[in-house]
C-alpha cells in the first residue's frame, strides 16, 4: 500500500494565487472574532446585537408553523419566485406604511435578511474603485459589503442629531473634484448602528435636497425604526422620495432573526436588476420562511409584540445609561439612544479601545472596538456596548467590569506617561473620537 505523499508547501493557503483581486477586501470582521469569547457565560457580552427574543410568544409561532406545514407544507417547502412571496410582500407594505410610506407590493423585493440587500444593491450599482458614502461611524456588515466589492467608502461626519449636510456636501463635492463616481449614500437613519443617533426630521429633508441635486442615490437601511422608545415611528426618507430612496426593511429586529427575511423597496426599474441578481445568487429567498413571517403576521397581534420589545429595550437601555452615570471614570462620554440597541462610548483622550479589549475579555466583559466601524482606521477612543441581549442586571455588572477595566488603564497611563494617539485625518471629518453624546 503506498504512503500519501507528505505535503511539501508552508503556505497557509495553496489556493492564495487563484482567487479573485475582489477577495483581498474580504476579512473577518472585528465582530465576529468576537463571538469565541463573547458566547462563553462567564463573560458578560456586550458586544453582539442580537435581539432578545425572550418575550416571543414560540406556542404561538409554533402552532403557527405547525399549521403552515399541515396546511401548505407542499408549498412552503418548495421554490419559489425570486422577487419573493407576493402575500408577504402586500404584508411588507402594511409595515412601512407605519413609517409614511405608501407603496404597491410590486417594488418589494424580499430577501434574505437585509445584509443581502445591502449586497445586491452593491452588485448592481458598484464597479471598483466607485465611492460609497457613508456616515462615519457606519455598519460593519455594510463596510465589508463595499470592501467585498471593491467600492471605495468616504465617511462623513455624525453628530448627535445624526448625518451632518455640510459633510455630506463637503464629501459629494471633495469626489467630484478628484473625478470620482459616486454610486449612493448609505446611512442609517433611526437608531444608528453602532452611534446609536438618530436623524433630525430637519436634516432629512436637506440630505434628500442635497442628494437629489448632486444625483446621489439614497441606501435608507431601517432595521431599527419601530424599535423607538418614547415616540411615534419617524417618517422614512423613502416616504419623501420614492424616485431616489432605496429603502431596506428587516424583521430580524421585530420578529425573528433566525428566519433571515428582510426587503429591499426600489423604484421599478431598479427591482427588476435586483431580482435578476436575487435570482443569480439563490435563485430564491426561502420561501418557508417568507410562509412563517407572513403567517406570524396574520395570526398574531405584531404590532403589540413590537411594543413589548420597545418596553423591554427600554428597560436595558436605561439599566445601561445608569450604569455608565454610576460607575465610569471622569473623561467618558456616551450617548442616551432613542430607541434600538446601541450606546456609542467614547473613552477618555490616551485610551485605545482596541487595545485595551484582551484586557476586557481578561475581566470577563466583551464590546466592539470603534474601529470596526470605519474603513480608514478611527474610532481608536471608542465602542459599541449593545445593551439589546443581557438582562439589566448583566448589563450593569458588565459596566462595573468595564469600568475596571477603564480606570486600571488610566491608572497605567498615569504611572508611565503612556498615550496612544489616534491615526491622522484621511476623509475630512474632524474629530476622531466621534463624540456622539
């Protein structure tokens, strides 16, 4: 019997010379080289976003699927068309009509979750070396799309009333000077992840102006917008301006994550390359699971599920805000979100965030490092603590390790001089530690 040969390469990767130049921008993200240490109990994670689906009625959703599968199961656990289901699709219209938007079922393109629509959006629009504009700090998931194709992001600066138009002007205008084509404008306007800010009415209006006079497609991703605390839904960019808003809605935040049903609304003849491409990339989104949302949404009284899930963010949101008032050292800021699931933490001048996590992960506590959340390497001074998962009292002994962690560091820095400054300006905004408070 021969022996296999024993391998004589001591590359990592034999297949490093056949891949394709696109797949150079595609790395882990910071967030997900988290999740090892995040997931173990004895750590108090606030880092990951996942929505707590606790309060979920599942005798409810259970019966609800049972009788999907006893009743249409020949159906749901077929293919089926690539623009998605077109019962859930008229469903989908009567969830954003919440936020001012009325739309026909026919621009609904369903999808799996909204990180695909980001991509598809992405595949249709972006060539490399294209400019996406993005507020600085911006969504990982949307950052490693761009990356993945090639798309080069400009940041524009956020303050605490969100995007600011003067940035935004400022960045359109720095791109047409240099002969740069820019593909569209990604922001997030409600509960802003990771700042957790959310965009003035105001500031609306002008970013759509200043759009549509410089032809700049509007990327509006919602994921978060019924998920406000105190106040009626705000009215969505799209409802003002159906001709140049691609909006993308999820029900990952407001239902299920597990079931990875989200939706893109295009003007019509956008829809048309996206289900093209939706169709290329999994020639449909599943449709049991388009079956069981809109079953979900049928049967059961969503609407008061949502305020539950307002309520109980409510609770940890303000757990996390008196925690951080409590027990974080002098020089700390942060921001009091109106809804979603995110507090934006800016660490006092000297302390790197990111270096300072294996020290955090040490005290059993986890966030994600501000620089996941930029393509130019800022954010050096700040995190993202996710207050969405753990129960208000995790969530207070998680800022107790932290704030540990924070005044051992400062302690550090006060014994041997030590600062670590943050990387030069490269985009045009000004201010490097993005104090969103």
């Amino acid at each position: 019997m021969e022996s296999t040969p024993a391998r004589t390469s001591t590359r990592l990767d034999s297949f490093v010379d056949r891949y394709a130049a696109r797949t150079s921008g595609m790395t882990a993200s910071e967030i997900r080289a988290l999740f090892a240490v995040a997931s173990r109990p004895e750590v108090v994670s606030l880092a990951g976003g996942m929505p707590n689906i606790s309060g979920l009625p599942l005798d409810v959703v259970g019966d609800a699927i049972g009788n999907l599968v006893a009743e249409h199961g020949a159906v749901a656990m077929q293919y089926g068309s690539g623009q998605g289901v077109p019962f859930l699709r008229e469903q989908i219209t009567d969830v954003m009509r919440l936020e001012g938007i009325e739309a026909h079922p026919d621009d609904v393109v369903v999808t799996v979750g909204s990180q695909q629509a980001v991509d598809l959006v992405t595949r249709i629009f972006c060539d490399p070396g294209d400019v996406v504009i993005c507020e600085a700090p911006s969504y990982v998931g949307a950052l490693g799309v761009f990356r993945a194709y090639q798309a080069d992001v400009v940041h524009a600066e956020m303050d605490a009333q969100g995007l600011v138009p003067e940035a935004l002007e400022q960045a359109i205008a720095s791109c047409k000077r240099a002969g740069r084509k820019i593909k569209f404008l990604y922001t997030i306007p409600n509960f802003h992840n990771p700042a957790g800010v959310t965009l003035s009415a105001e500031r609306r209006t002008r970013i759509i102006e200043i759009c549509r006079r410089e032809g700049v497609l509007v990327l509006e991703d919602n994921p978060y917008g019924l998920l406000g605390f105190d106040e009626a839904p705000m009215r969505a960019m799209r409802a003002d301006d159906p001709d140049n808003v691609i909006y993308l809605g999820s029900f990952s935040k407001t239902f299920a994550p597990g079931f990875r049903v989200g939706w893109a609304l295009c003007p019509p003849p956008v829809r048309e390359k996206m289900v093209l491409a939706q169709e290329s990339a999994t020639l449909c989104p599943p449709q049991f699971s388009q079956m069981a949302v809109s079953a979900y949404l049928s049967n059961h009284d969503w609407q008061g599920q949502i305020k539950q899930f307002r309520e109980m963010y409510r609770e940890r949101r303000d757990a996390m805000i008196s925690s951080l008032a409590d027990l974080m050292p002098a020089g700390t800021h942060w921001n009091v979100p109106d809804g979603g699931f995110y507090v934006w933490l800016t660490l006092p001048d000297g302390v790197d965030a990111k270096a300072m996590l294996p020290r955090a992960v040490t005290a059993r506590v986890a966030y994600v490092p501000g620089t996941a959340f930029f393509a130019d390497g800022f954010g050096s001074r700040s995190m993202r603590l996710s207050f969405c998962y753990p129960t208000p009292e995790r969530i207070r002994e998680g800022v107790r390790r932290l704030a540990g962690v924070v005044e051992a560091e400062l302690e550090l820095r006060t014994m041997f001089g030590a600062t670590i400054s943050a990387p030069g300006l490269s985009t045009g905004y000004d201010n490097p530690s993005v104090d969103l408070s």
